[in-house]
C-alpha cells in the first residue's frame, strides 16, 4: 500500500503507537503540540540535520532502514563531538505519496534501532508530501564537560578515533554496484576479484554508520569535532575556529587493509580517501597530551597555515579538501 492511500493522521498514530514509551524526563510525548521534557542541571546540547534524496543518499544502492539509521547515527555523532550525551530525538519527514508502505515501516525500523543503539527517545516531530524523500532530525542531549572546536592551541597534538576513508570508499564500490544491499540482513553483493570480506566493511561504514562515543577522550581533550566531511576539511574549520594552523603527518593517518585492497581495485590512493573521503564519523580532537589510549595521533597543531608532512619528512602546503554543500571538492 502507498502512503497517498494512508494518509497523514493514521501515519502519525503508527508512530504514536510505536514510539510513545516515555523514558525519564519526559513530561509529554508524542501527541500534543510540542514535548515537554524535564531539563538537568547540565546544559543542554541541540543539533539538526537534515537528508534530501539524490543529495545525502540514493536509493537506487541505498535501503530505507539504512536512511533511517544514518539519520540518527549522523546527529547523535553533533552530541557526542561535544562530549554530551544524546537523550531526545525529534523527526520531520517528507515523501512522496507513492512511496509504498513497508518503505516507510523499514526506515522507521532503522530510525527505531538506531535509537536502541543510542538510547534516545523520540518526542514528536511531522509529516508531509514532498517531491523527493526529505528527512529531518533534532537531537537534544546534555553535556558536562562541553568541548568546543576553539580550544586547540599550538603544540596541542591532533587525533582521531579510528581508521578513515573506509565510508568513501564504500560509496566508490556502492556506485559500481548500482543496486542496495540489505546487509542489515545478512545479505551480501559480489564484485569481480573482490571478496566480501573486504567490501563488507567498507559499504557497512557508509550506510550503517556508529557514532563514536566521546567517553574516554573528554578528560584529554582541547577542542573536539567529528569527521563528516572529511579529515582535512574538518580540521581546517577547527584550525579556523581556534585562530591556529596544523600539520598533518601522511604516515599518521590510519587506513585499514580492507581500505588498501579496496583502493587497489578501484586504481585510487587510499589516501585521497582517507584525508578528503567523508562520512567517517570517527570523533577528531586536540590534546596537549603526548599520547590518547584509543586514539591515533595524525598531527600537531602550530600558529598558522594547514601543512602536511611526507613519509620523508618533506613538508608541503596542502587545501582543505572534503565535502562542501552548494560548492565543489577542492
């Protein structure tokens, strides 16, 4: 069945049904016409992003549950590059009316998990008929220790919490595959000379990403963002934000094996993706410290300018490439 044959109301009282257990804090729910939750004594995080069909995602390799789970995933990753904890979700979504039913039953199986995965609790948000399938989310959490992206200073050393470049190229052998892979469950696509072992992971990081939980790097950090559209690229707008410069050292960036194979198959550097690739949602920080358990040091913060250092310790001047909205990779 299409949701033109649905219509608004019984849509918004499925989800009333569905996701109408309140959790502590929560005055009013879904149903009335705004939330009512019990604000804490610590201050309040609040982040928005929004997913447009043919823009952040494309069905044609792409399912619904993994449009839903991203949608969280993308902004419980705001609350946590904060140092905050995620509580509550509110969601706007438009579709057009010929979408079928189980698409819209599946995202919200996605949009449900990824809640689980994060303890969230969603508190309303709004339906509406739109062209293309245009998805919304606000999250709001809490945080003691809120870090900023304006707290690196120079001789801070510049981390990140995993390896980067994977989700790029997951979408690099997504686009050659043409079509969606449910691995949600368990299924799985083949690509000539390249075992699964290899693309699995790669495809997971993009279209099931996990946001990293800041937990263990809040007490170390300066100045802490996460990495959406690319290592570079997000460093120079922490740099910006802080008044300082940075060098990137190329032999600290990690790339994982599957990275390497993957690249090879493709004829692409696996640096190209790992320094300008988005996506990764891995958490990038400063620190004075010398050393971050869990952490991989990719560079040090100086007075000015964004540098990167060789494996033969040549220094150049590189541009903060990555993912930009109304522009182009540069």
């Amino acid at each position: 069945m299409k949701l033109a044959g649905i219509g608004e109301l019984p849509l918004l009282e499925k989800l009333r049904d569905r996701f109408s257990r309140n959790k502590a804090g929560i005055l009013l729910g879904i149903g009335d016409d705004a939330a009512a939750i019990r604000p804490s004594a610590l201050p309040l995080l609040l982040t928005t992003d929004m997913m447009v069909g043919g823009v952040h995602f494309d069905l044609s390799y792409t399912t619904p549950y993994q449009v839903g789970f991203k949608l969280v995933t993308v902004n419980v990753s705001d609350i946590y590059a904060m140092g905050g904890t995620p509580q509550y979700l509110l969601l706007d979504f438009g579709a057009p009316g010929t979408m079928e039913m189980k698409s819209f039953t599946r995202l919200f199986d996605g949009v449900e998990d990824a809640m689980r995965l994060y303890g969230v609790s969603l508190v309303g948000g709004d339906i509406s008929s739109a062209g293309e399938l245009v998805l919304s989310a606000t999250v709001v959490g809490r945080g003691e220790k809120v870090l900023r992206r304006s707290g690196a200073r120079a001789g801070d050393r510049i981390y990140v919490t995993g390896h980067l470049g994977d989700s790029a190229c997951g979408h690099a052998l997504l686009k050659k595959m043409k079509r969606p892979i449910e691995i949600e469950r368990g299924k799985k696509m083949l690509l000539p000379r390249l075992p699964w072992s290899v693309i699995r992971p790669l495809v997971a990081r993009h279209l099931l990403p996990t946001a990293v939980r800041p937990g263990r790097y809040v007490a170390a950090a300066s100045a802490m963002m996460d990495i959406s559209d690319g290592l570079l690229i997000d460093l120079s707008r922490l740099c910006r934000e802080s008044g300082v410069g940075a060098v990137v050292y190329e032999e600290g960036i990690p790339v994982s094996d599957e990275l390497r194979a993957a690249s090879a198959y493709l004829r692409r550097d696996p640096l190209e993706f790992a320094a300008a690739g988005g996506e990764d949602y891995e958490l990038l920080f400063t620190s004075p410290r010398r050393g971050v358990a869990g952490a991989f040091c990719v560079g040090e913060i100086t007075e000015r300018g964004l540098m990167m250092k060789d494996r033969q310790g040549r220094v150049r001047k590189i541009s903060a490439r990555g993912y930009r909205h109304f522009g182009i990779q540069g």
